[in-house]
C-alpha cells in the first residue's frame, strides 16, 4: 500500500534527474514517501531502493538515522514536546506530562481517534521561549498547560488548519509533476 503512487513516481523520477548520482536523491525521495502516507514503511522503503538501485538496508539505515522521519504511522496532529535544558529548567517535563494526561496517551503513542502524536524532542531552536513545542513542525513558545489544552482543542476543531496543515499532506498540495499536468491539459496549452 505504501509503495509510491504513479504520480509520486514521476515526481520522484524528476527528483533523481537533479543529481549527478541517483544515491543523493535519497532524502528527497523519502520525505515524497512520508509526504504521501504520513509515515514510511518496509514496502515503501523497498521501492525507493529499487528507484536509486540502493538495498533495502541502506535505505532503512538513512530513514532509522533521522527522527523526522516516522516508521510508524503518525496521527493528524504530530506534538513534539521540547525536554532539553531551557525547556527542562523552565517546566517542559511538566508540561509533557500534563500533554500525556490530556491527551491519554504517552510518548511515541497515537490517540485512537489518530488526532495526536506525542512525543518528546531534544533542542528546538527555540529556546528563548521555554517552554516550547511544535505541531507538525510549527512552533508554540512560553507554552503554559492552559495553552496546551486550547491549542489541542483549537486544533482538534480544526481552527488552526490554515497555520497547521495536517501531518503528512504537503505532497497533496504541491502542483501535480509535469507530465501529469501536461496530459490534464486542454488540448494543445503548455506546449
Ligand atoms: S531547550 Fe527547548 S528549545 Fe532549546
């Protein structure tokens, strides 16, 4: 199921014509897999290999080394809470935990309804504002629990949807590739 849709295979193919070696289109090639089904299987890392002509071991040792990229599947909302120091001295383990608490799961766990991911990140960058944490990559600075529940209430009545897309569809907005667009088009346009 999760091997790359026919248009993700012509993207991808575009992406590898970018490189002098196929190899370097691997990071690209597994974000446009992750892009598609919110998270990157066996099936879809065996198609990338055989797109790059590279084992399925050397795929998976690239897609294990980097946390962005999920082996499991991730819920609407991905919730990385920051531990590390500013963030620990300025009360991110409590807010971790008060996030297991409202959310009822712990970390690396989906809620069943598949609204959130929690889980718990080292350095954001964002110190200056610790407490912090992202959703799908965004930021929330000085985030106090009370912020916590309205942002996962704000989020779970999709009013954030225009600041927070959700996880795993950027692929789903890019334009279509260029074949694709080409055979859409009305007769004779783009030529
Ligand atoms: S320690 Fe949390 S953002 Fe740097």
């Amino acid at each position: 199921m999760a091997r790359l849709t026919q248009e993700n295979v012509e993207r991808a193919r575009e992406i590898i014509s970018r490189y002098p070696a196929s190899r370097s289109a691997l990071l690209p090639l597994l974000y446009l897999a992750q892009e598609q089904d919110g998270w990157i299987d066996d099936s879809a890392m065996e198609h990338i290999g055989d797109l790059l002509d590279l084992t399925p071991a050397q795929v998976l040792g690239t897609c294990s080394f980097y946390t962005m990229f999920k082996r499991q599947p991730v819920g609407r909302h991905l919730v990385s809470v920051c531990t590390n120091i500013a963030c620990l001295l300025n009360g991110g383990y409590e807010l971790l935990e008060h996030a297991e608490a409202r959310l009822g799961v712990v970390v690396d766990e989906t809620t069943p309804d598949g609204e959130f991911t929690l889980e718990e990140v080292e350095c954001l960058a964002d110190c200056d504002r610790a407490p912090c944490l992202q959703v799908n990559y965004r930021f929330f600075g000085n985030v106090t629990h009370d912020d916590f529940d309205r942002l996962v209430d704000d989020l779970r009545a999709g009013r954030l949807a225009e600041t927070v897309p959700a996880h795993g569809v950027l692929n789903r907005e890019q334009p279509p590739p260029v074949s694709v667009r080409r055979a859409d088009a009305p007769h004779g346009a783009g030529d």
